[in-house]
C-alpha cells in the first residue's frame, strides 16, 4: 500500500508518499505560500529539487495540484490516483477525545472543530486539508494522527494547573503537550537501539526546533511534557517566550497598554531566541556568534541551555531515574556544541559522560556517551511522517476505528 501524509497548516501543505512495503519515501515536499502571491510548490523526488510556480488560491486547489504532481509524466511515482491506499493527516490537537489514531468519519470532523478553539492557529487548517482530500478522493480512507495523543497518558498530577477546578470542568484547560508523535517515535526508537524492551526504559526526549519541548517517558508512556495548554509553555524557542511568570501578561496590559492580540503576539512570534539575539531565530546564526566570540550570542546559547538542562533534571526527579536521554529535530539532531555543553555543565550528577568525538554528529543515529555513562545519551532524527504513515496503514489494513497507543 502507498500512503500519502498530509501536514496542512494555514498557508502551506507539506506531503510525503511513503511506500509502506519498505516504509520507502517515493517523493515529498511543500505546496507554501497557500492564498498569497508568490505561491508555489517545492517537489522531491530521487534527490532531485524542483520548483513550480503556480496559483495556489486555497487548499483545494494546492492539495489537487499536489496529486497532479504525483502523478505528472516526468514528476511522478503514480500512473492514477486510485495508486494511494490511503491518507494520514497530522492533526495538532486531539483534546481529551483522542488518546489514538482514528479513521476519520463525520463525527471525528464534528469532533475536531469543536476542538478548533484549543489550536485556533492549527487545527482549522489541518480541517481544511481533510476535507479537501475527501472531496478530491472520496473512496479513500483518511486517518488523523494527533499531536496531542501520546501525551494523553500523563497522570492528573501532571497536567492539571493549580488554577480553580471549574476552569478545568467546564471549558478543559489543562496541560495537553505537543510534538507527540515525534517523541513516541525517538523515544522507541532509542529502545531499539539499545536493544532493551520499550516497557522497562525511563527516556527524556528533548524535540529542539524552532518549536521545542522535552518529555519525560516512563516503561513506554508519556508521564509529562513541557509545552501545555499551548505550545508556548516550557523551552525558549525560536520565536515562543516559553515559560514566563504570568504577572508578565497583566503587566504589559496594565503599564503598557497592549492588547491581547498584542501580547501574544510578542509572546509567540517577537520572543525566545529572536527577542533575546535580535538578529534571527535561527540557532545556526547563535552558534556562527558563539564561534565568533559574540557576548550576546553566547548569552543566548546559555540561556537555552539552561532551561533544558533544568527540565531534564525535573524529569529525572519525575521519574525517580533515567536510563536514556535523546537530542532530535532541527537543533537536537545538527547542534554538538549545544549537546556538549548540557552534558558537561549540567547533568555530570546522573553520571553522564558524553563522548566528544561521537558528538560531532548531524542528523544521523548515534550514542553520543562513551561506555560508562550511567546515562545512554542519544541523537535521533525524528520521523513524524513515518509514524502517521505506519498508523494509517496498521488503521487500514486490520479494519479498525481507532489505533490505541497505550
């Protein structure tokens, strides 16, 4: 069976067409700039680039361009559409409803806009790219495949906050965690490569990207997560604050005189690393200053640094241990400088020795602590796609509603 995998956001679709006999990667790419002038769509294929400029007015028509590539003389792995078995679509948030993949029908749609309100940045357009499929290819079966679900294991200790319960009854405001497919994934594989069963492990996960957050996953099950209500809670990201005294919020209100509008949008687009550099939220432009010799610069790196040192030492309390500590995504799997120094100025206490010459690694599978660390220490690239490829299929083929995940 060949599956394509959807991530629709609000201007942007990104695809990948995996062939599930093999798990092989067909052809990927990004249909960007969805209503806007300069629209077009980036397509790879057999490591190749290749660009088309093209009118993309809303997400119908990009997601119809998509499958015109797919099946284009001389861009294309398919002779006919009837080729994809079926389609698995990133949702970022699934609420309390979903704690699995499920095979999308009516009621999961009804489900998800009622949850628009808990990811308005987010799930609306993740709705448009389902919906435009099931009218593009409505004899094809769609599986959502949820940020939030593997989260959904965490204990009430964990995510409640301590604000009044009726807060939490009534309109569910909770810690819900994100990026969790991408911590399931790293955080089984890293079990795999130790050779040790997924069950009897106690794992951090450190997703660092522009988006970042850390999991803690205790013998397979997600116990707790920086990122919460929103994915603003937690690390300094590229853009995101993460956590901030909440006074803060008032404040600027109250002294400043800023709208709401206005404060989040500090918050999520003008903090983290570009309001603390100035100068970009690329953490490749931190590093060139740290090497450079930029106070600034290294100011910033250390900041980062040390809040996901601080929460790899809550968790490790959390869990009473930890066996395996895993680095993945953008920054996680390309920064050795950044690993090196969270292993060598803050987590000696757990008997963590990194190997400097295992680290100098990017975006490959690599233990990065030598033998007698009492802590394996990891680089994972992440994998998202493959995982939302394996639950639509595993979906499809066994004929079931919902894929449990614990």
């Amino acid at each position: 069976m060949k599956v394509l995998v959807l991530n629709s956001g609000s201007s942007s679709v990104k695809y990948q067409f995996i062939d599930m006999e093999g798990e092989k990667v067909l052809c990927q790419g990004i249909a960007e700039r969805i209503g806007l002038e300069g629209s077009r769509i980036i397509h790879k294929m057999n490591g190749e680039k290749h660009v088309i400029e093209v009118e993309l007015p809303d997400h119908d028509v990009a997601i119809q361009k998509v499958l015109d590539i797919l099946q284009d003389e001389k861009l294309g792995v398919i002779k006919d559409v009837r080729e994809i078995g079926a389609v698995g679509h990133r949702v970022v948030h699934g609420g309390e409803r979903f704690a699995s993949s499920v095979l999308i029908d009516d009621e999961v749609i009804k489900v998800l806009e009622e949850n628009a309100d808990l990811a308005p940045l987010h799930n609306p357009p993740n709705i448009m790219g389902i919906k435009a499929i099931k009218k593009l290819l409505p004899d094809v079966p769609n599986v959502a495949v949820f940020d939030t679900a593997f989260h959904q294991s965490m204990p009430k200790k964990a995510y409640l906050y301590a604000i009044p319960m009726e807060l939490y009854e009534k309109h569910r405001i909770r810690r819900y965690g994100f990026h969790g497919t991408s911590h399931r994934y790293v955080s089984r594989r890293a079990a795999e490569i130790l050779g040790k069963p997924y069950e009897s492990l106690k794992i951090i996960t450190a997703h660092l990207g522009n988006g970042a957050s850390i999991t803690a996953v205790m013998y397979g099950k997600s116990v707790d997560t920086s990122m919460g209500f929103t994915p603003l809670e937690g690390l300094v990201m590229g853009t995101r604050s993460g956590d901030i005294d909440p006074a803060i919020v008032i404040y600027l209100q109250q002294k400043l005189n800023m709208s709401v509008d206005e404060v989040y949008n500090l918050l999520n687009k003008k903090s983290g690393i570009l309001g603390l550099f100035k100068k970009s939220s690329d953490m490749r432009e931190v590093e060139e200053g740290v090497f450079n010799d930029d106070p600034i610069a290294r100011l910033v790196l250390d900041i980062y640094e040390y809040r996901i040192a601080k929460y790899i030492g809550a968790y490790a309390a959390a869990m009473n241990g930890v066996d395996v500590i895993v680095f993945t995504a953008g920054v996680g799997e390309n920064f050795p400088l950044m690993r090196q120094e969270i292993c060598d100025n803050y987590l000696g206490y757990l008997g963590v020795v990194c190997d400097k010459e295992a680290n100098e690694v990017f975006g490959e599978e690599r233990i990065i602590s030598k033998p007698e660390s009492k802590v394996a220490v990891m680089v994972i690239p992440t994998n998202e796609e493959l995982v939302i490829a394996r639950d639509t299929y595993k979906i499809v083929t066994e004929g079931i509603k919902e894929l449990k995940l614990f």
